[in-house]
C-alpha cells in the first residue's frame, strides 16, 4: 500500500477560459474538439497581421464584483469554483493551514497598461492601479478574497507557471507547510503579451496549429485552479478526490532566453525529473498533455523530447489543448491540468483540434508510432497522465497526475544546510540623491568574465541578478560544467520584477501602437528573464523557480530553496532576493504613498549558495551558517495594508523557531525589517518584545543600502550569516514581511 | 558608402539592441562573437531601418546583416527617394 502520508490529492476544479465560464462548460468543448478561438475583441488589431485570441467572454465585473486586476478576477472566479467543488467548509478551517499558489506570466498588465493609457491622455493617476501592477499582489488578493492566512507565492515563470505553481503546492504540503492550496494559474488577455508576440512574429494568423502547421500561438486567457490537499486532510473531512499529484520535474534549458533546445534537453531532463519524482516507468504514462503552443521550435523540440523518451509507444495518447484555449501563459500549465484530470474522470483524452485532409498523413509521420490524438477525443481509461510546460527563459516543466495512489520516490530528508556562499550588490546613495542606486557599469561585469555581447541584452533587473549572482558562485569556490549542471537550481525572489522594462514596452505599445512593440524588450518584460539569463550564462540546468511576493520574498526564495535540497533535487541552490529601481519606480512608490512615510528607497540583488551537507562536506566548502529552520505566516490583509498583520509575524517567528528545534532564548540577534515606516517598525517592535519580553539585540541592514524590497530580505540572511561566521551567538534569525500582511522568518545556526 | 545612412543605422543599432557604442564600427561583425546578435535582434534591425527609411528588409539574405556596411549598402540600393 502507497505510504498515505505523503499523498497530495485533488479535491475540486475550477476552470475558466475562452471555451466556457466553468469545468465543465469547458471540458465538454475541449472534448468535442471545439476552439474557443475568435477575433480578439479586447483591442484594436487592426494594424497587426493576426487577429486572433482566445478571450473570456465576460467582464471584470461579471467575474467578480469586487475590483482587482482582471488576472486576480479571473482567478478568484475559478478558486470560487474549486472551493465550491471541494466542498470545503472555509469556517471549520485552520485557515493558517490553508495557502495559495499561483502562476501568473503578465501579472497585473491590463492595469499597468491603463495607468500609462490614463497619463498618456492626460488622466489624472489612479492610485489604485498601482497596486494591482505587481504580480505580487495576486496571491495575496485571492487569499484575502477567501480568507486563507497559509502560506502564498506567485509562480512567476512565464508559460510554465501554472504547472510549477501545483508542484510547488505539492513539495508544501509533503513538507508538512500547509495543509491544502489553492493552486493554479491565471492571465488576462494583454496588449502587452499580444504586442511581444505579434513582434517576435510567433503569432499565428490563423487558429494556432499545434503539432500541424505549427506556424505561432494564439494567445488566450483564463485560469485553472486545483484544490490540493494532504490525503489525510482529504479523507478526515470527508473529501471526493479526483486523483492523486504524484510529481513534478523543474528545469532549465541554460541556452536561450526565448527559443527551447532544438535537442531538446533540458525538456526531456523535466519529464524525466517528473516521472523520477512520481515513482513510475515511462511505460505507466496513458496521456500526455503536451505544452503544443504552435511555434515551429517548441513543436519540433517537444516531437524530438517525447519520441527520445517514450519511444514509439502506441499506447501513449498526446494531445494540446492550445488548439482549443489558446496559449494562457501562465494560467496555461493550470488549465491543461484540469483538462487531463477531466479526461481520467471521464475515460477518454481530448484532441488536438484543427487537422484537415493531408495534415493527418503528417502528423503520422512526424509522431514516430506515437498516437497524436487529432480532432477528436477518443476512448481511453488513463490512469497516470503527464502534464509539460515549457517556457520563456528556458524553465521547463513536467507534472504527473494518477487516478490511483501510486508509492512515490521520497528521499526527503533533514540533513544541515549551509550557507556557503554570498553575493551582495547594493546601492549607494548619490550626493543630493533621494534614494540608492546600484553600480551597474559595464566593467563591473567584465571582471567576471561578462561580456557586452551577451550584457546588452540583460535589463537591469536581470543585471542585478546576474552579478549577484556570479558573485555569489565564486565567493563559494563553484564552477559549474557537466558534471554538476544538472544539480544546481535558482530560485529568484523578488517584489517587483522587471517593472521598467514592462513598463517602457507598455509605453512603446501604447505610443505606436501593438504592432510597434519591440521584439528586443520583450523577453525580458518576464520575470524569470532573470533567472534564465543566470542559467544562460553559468550553464545552472537545475531547479529553477522565480517568486514575486513582495518584500518577504527574498526570504521565501530560501525556504524554496532549502526544499529544493532537502526533497533530494539538486545539491547546491542558489537563493536570491532581487528588486530594481529606476526613475519609473520610483514615481511609482511616490504615486503609491509608500516613500511618504519616511521609506527612503534602494536596489540590489543578493544571493545566498545554499548547500547540502553531502556536497558541502565532499567539498571541503567555506561554512557561514547553517540554515536551521524557517516559516512563513500572513494575516489577511488588502496588499496596501500592514496595520493589523503583526500576529502574523509572531506566529512565523514561533514556527520558525519550533521548526529550528530551539527556543526564542537560543536566539542572540534578530535580523529585521525597519524601514522608517513607521507602522512597520511598530509590528516588527510589538512581536520583538511580546516574544523576548527582556529584549534581544536587533538589526537593521536598511540603513546603508534603502528599501531594496526583496534583495533587502535576503541581504537580512546575508548580514546574519557574515556575523554567525565570526560571533559567540549560537543561532540568529532574519525576518521579512511582504505587503498584505505576509511575514517570514529563517533561523541559522553557526556552523 | 553613405556616412549619414551607416551613422543613422549605427545610432538606431546603439538605442534599440543596446550595443555599446564605443564597440561598434562600420565593420563590426554584428551575428558573430564580437556583438552577439541573434535572430530576435535581426527582427528589430528590420523593424528600425523600415521606420527610418521604409526599405523592407524581410526575407532578405543574411549577407545583407553582416555589417553597418552592408545594412548601408542595403539600404542605398533599395531606398525610394
């Protein structure tokens, strides 16, 4: 009998998108081969040479009434949906146990693009869009909506996001984190994401053609959500379970920021991560729901990954749904998974749509004995199903769902981790200077071997953590080649992303028009551009994974990370917290309110090398810390708000401490978060002193560098883990808080 | 070769694909090691010489994209005045 303890089931579904307004609407066109594929209505394309798109026929207030970015609307109506489903009783709820992950490609760009529309015309700025810019808000927003005070992330890589984020869900819950997630994917219909597209060319003209023409996506919205739960949890209240997530793979490409593999490589190394994880044979695998987006280099790179891997199995069914939804970006991986666990519920695999008369004599060459479904479903009783995604910056993504409890590889374990490695870049502050600003002249990167051919293309969010990046591997002594690629992942934190970038590409989209976008800007407009340029340029072909949950996320990259070694995926983790700032930033923070209360605002990335004890040992590495424990806690609160929250912050503080196997008196120094907010100092002040009722010493590393957001989070770790290396002290912790009441703590220990 | 034509290409080079001016020459070898272009820059050299001098340079041979020289040259030979 498969070990119960260690189960992640799927309790309820929720679904929308351009083929129907739930689940079930959507899975009945899904599965009679019907496209949700029109003229895009949303905006004007009438100078650009595709029209199509996959929309959600309703409006942001038919989605819900209250106001948010349409990429939070169109989530909340699918976790309404999944919570109605599940059938969870939100009241009879530990709520804290109760979290929420997310993958989202263009976050909140429909209200990035209003904001600069209104400015563009003159219109007086709305506060209000400000904060729903970030794809840090969603989470958070969804989890308020719902009153959830678990754990929350966005998943932020681009077209594998909605499948990472259910992973990510997964390796929470097994890690004993949470209890349930809502967990999925969501994106609007964007001129952001339409205009890159239509510049790089990889718009299609007509319907996209997956596996068929094969001649560029059609975009589309939506968003799945999945509820995941712990067996335990399931069964104790009474739950229907849909099937179980047996696992996932996560890697990276470390070749192009925007082109796949031609061999295929770091697709096949995700699908092999998957069904390694999952404790099958590639011979269990029924169906596979394929990334199939239509471009020429995914289709011919996915062909070559899955006839290298499975053979010319004819009983292995494969289709992609983008015929049908459009490519939902970051909602895709999510909306594809409640399709394939559709299909096990129903015994039959949906097609791929869109093949006419002589396509079909192709197809069957081109798919090697395998059996491309075409057109139209067909009867199968699949009992374990794989999920791909692949994205943008070289992330790849490979889920497996089962209808039946399956033993899974589990060789979780608690060994030390060490901090072994450090790379700082921060800003300094100019004479007459409002804020500090980073060093980024080209030389600085010469040093390490950075050329300006491959520099140029980096924005300045991917340059800060490039740098801190590559500083951060030498200052551990570790060369990265084909002996230990595949062993080291990046998990980049941040608050904010590549905002300019995003922000001076909507600007272009709304000055000249979406057919004017700039092929160039595009790829990095992505938050995890960064973490695939990293990879690009180290050859990291391991775990890798970019979080934007605002300041704390700096933090949280090190507790994903941590589980990253522990579940036994790689050795060696790169843990970072990165934000930028530019004048566009900045008067974004000032239209915000938030610098007027005395924040003085900074940029840099830090990055930590986490390392096993195995690796570290064999090594003979360089020891700072080691990392002892850690917890995330929130309190919900709308993402403009910290008054209220502080329980939160006590709460991650005991767990983390709990989890560290110590008490609060072990602890010689806390590592905070002041920024001269004064209702933050108060919530960090109150929890200090109502848990270390005769004080403890406290520092702040805002000081000399600014509010540099989620580098300044993991600059806390960093700071505490220089000091552990040379104290008395036995263990210290460092703590972050992220808007909407969301804190985390991390406990080290001297090594 | 036209110098005004190869300085506006050589400006429109230097702000769209960020390529550092003082490493940028007539001759440069812009796909090769020395500027690293690739096929997404090659779309927004298209795009920046159609707007500065409506000469459509799509489907044209690679040969055409060696250098500032032969974007020149291009552009002299298909450029309607």
């Amino acid at each position: 009998m498969p070990d119960n303890s260690k189960r992640c089931v799927v309790t309820g579904l929720g679904l929308v998108c351009a083929l129907g307004d739930d689940a079930a609407s959507c899975a009945a066109s899904a599965f009679s081969g019907k496209s949700g594929i029109k003229d895009v209505a949303s905006f004007d394309t009438a100078n650009c040479y595709s029209h199509k798109g996959a929309e959600v026929d309703l409006s942001d207030s038919e989605l819900c009434k209250d106001k948010y970015d349409r990429t939070t609307l169109l989530c909340i109506k699918a976790a309404g949906e999944a919570i109605a489903d599940s059938g969870l009783d939100l009241e009879k709820e530990d709520r804290t146990r109760a979290g929420v992950i997310l993958g989202t490609c263009i976050g909140g760009a429909a209200s990035i693009d209003k904001y600069y529309q209104d400015s563009y015309e003159g219109k007086p700025a709305d506060k209000e869009d400000i904060l729903r810019m970030p794809a840090s808000a969603i989470a958070n927003n969804v989890a308020s909506h719902f009153g959830l005070d678990g754990i929350t992330a966005n998943i932020v890589n681009a077209c594998a996001a909605g499948t990472m984020s259910l992973a990510g869900a997964c390796d929470m819950i097994r890690a004993g984190k949470a209890d349930l997630f809502v967990a999925g994917g969501c994106d609007s219909f964007s001129s952001l994401a339409y205009a890159g597209f239509h510049a790089l060319h990889a718009l299609s003209e007509k319907e996209c053609s997956p596996f068929n023409h094969s001649d560029g996506i059609t975009i589309g919205e939506g968003s799945g959500v999945l509820i995941i739960e712990s067996y335990e949890h399931a069964v104790a209240r009474g739950a229907k379970i849909y099937c179980d997530i047996l696992g996932a793979g996560v890697s990276s490409d470390a070749y192009h920021i925007t082109a796949p593999r031609p061999d295929g490589e770091g697709q096949m190394s995700a699908i092999r991560r998957a069904v390694r994880n999952s404790g099958v044979s590639f011979e269990d695998i029924d169906y596979i729901n394929a990334h199939g987006t239509g471009t020429s280099k995914n289709d011919e790179a996915e062909f070559l990954s899955l006839r290298t891997l499975f053979g010319c199995r004819e009983d292995l069914s494969v289709s992609s749904t983008k015929s049908m939804t459009g490519h939902c970006l970051g909602a895709a991986g999510s909306i594809e998974a409640v399709l394939t666990i559709e299909a096990m519920n129903r015994g039959e695999v949906p097609p791929t749509a869109g093949y006419e008369g002589e396509d079909l004599d192709v197809l069957k060459e081109k798919a090697g004995g395998i059996d491309f479904i075409a057109n139209e479903k067909k009867a199968k009783d699949a009992k374990v199903c794989m999920s791909n995604s692949f994205a943008f910056g070289g992330n790849n993504a490979s889920i497996v769902f089962a209808k039946e409890p399956h033993d899974i590889r589990d060789e979780r374990n608690t060994d030390p981790i060490y901090i072994t490695g450090i790379g700082e870049v921060t800003g300094t502050k100019a004479d007459g200077a409002s804020d500090y600003r980073a060093d980024l002249s080209p030389d600085r990167f010469k040093e390490h071997g950075v050329k300006s051919a491959f520099l140029r293309k980096l924005d300045r969010f991917s340059d800060l953590a490039l740098l801190s990046g590559i500083v951060a591997l030498e200052d551990a002594g570790i060369t990265v080649d084909d002996t230990n690629a595949d062993d080291i992942g990046i998990v980049i934190g941040t608050s904010d992303g590549p905002i300019t970038e995003i922000v001076n590409f909507q600007k272009l989209v709304i000055e000249k028009g979406i057919e004017n976008g700039s092929a160039f800007m595009f790829p990095n407009t992505v938050y995890n551009a960064a973490g695939g340029y990293l990879s690009i340029f180290t050859g990291i072909k391991g775990y890798n994974i970019t979080i934007a949950n605002g300041f704390q996320a700096g933090l949280q990259s090190v507790m994903y990370a941590c589980e990253a070694i522990r579940r036994g995926d790689e050795n060696v983790m790169l843990a970072n917290g990165t934000d930028e700032l530019t004048d566009i930033e900045a008067e974004l923070y000032k239209n915000a309110g938030y610098i007027d209360g005395g924040v003085v605002l900074g940029e840099g990335s830090v990055t930590v090398i986490l390392e096993s004890s195995k690796a570290a040992e064999a090594r003979g590495s360089r020891k700072y810390a080691e990392v002892a424990g850690y917890a995330i806690a929130r309190h919900s609160a709308s993402y403009a708000v910290t008054e209220g929250t502080g329980e939160a912050l006590v709460r991650a503080i005991n767990e983390a401490i709990s989890d560290a196997g110590i008490t609060a008196s072990d602890i010689k120094t806390v590592y905070g978060f002041a920024n001269g907010s004064k209702p933050l100092d108060d919530i960090l002040n109150g929890a200090v002193s109502e848990i270390w009722k005769d004080g403890i010493e406290i520092r702040n590393v805002r000081a000399g560098t600014g509010e540099a957001r989620a580098a300044s989070a993991t600059l806390s770790l960093a700071c505490a883990a220089h000091d552990m290396e040379k104290s008395s002290g036995n263990y210290s912790l460092a703590v972050s808080f992220g808007a909407g009441g969301i804190y985390s703590a991390v406990v080290l220990k001297k090594a | 070769m036209n110098e005004e034509i190869a300085e506006k290409i050589k400006k429109m080079l230097v702000e769209r694909l960020r390529i550092p001016e003082d490493e940028l020459n007539y001759d440069s070898e812009l796909f090769g090691d020395d500027i690293g272009l690739d096929s997404i820059d090659s779309i927004e050299i298209i795009v920046g010489l159609e707007d500065l001098f409506g000469v459509d340079m799509s489907g044209s041979g690679k040969e055409n994209f060696q250098s500032i020289r032969t974007l020149t040259q291009y552009v002299e030979e298909h450029k309607e005045d």
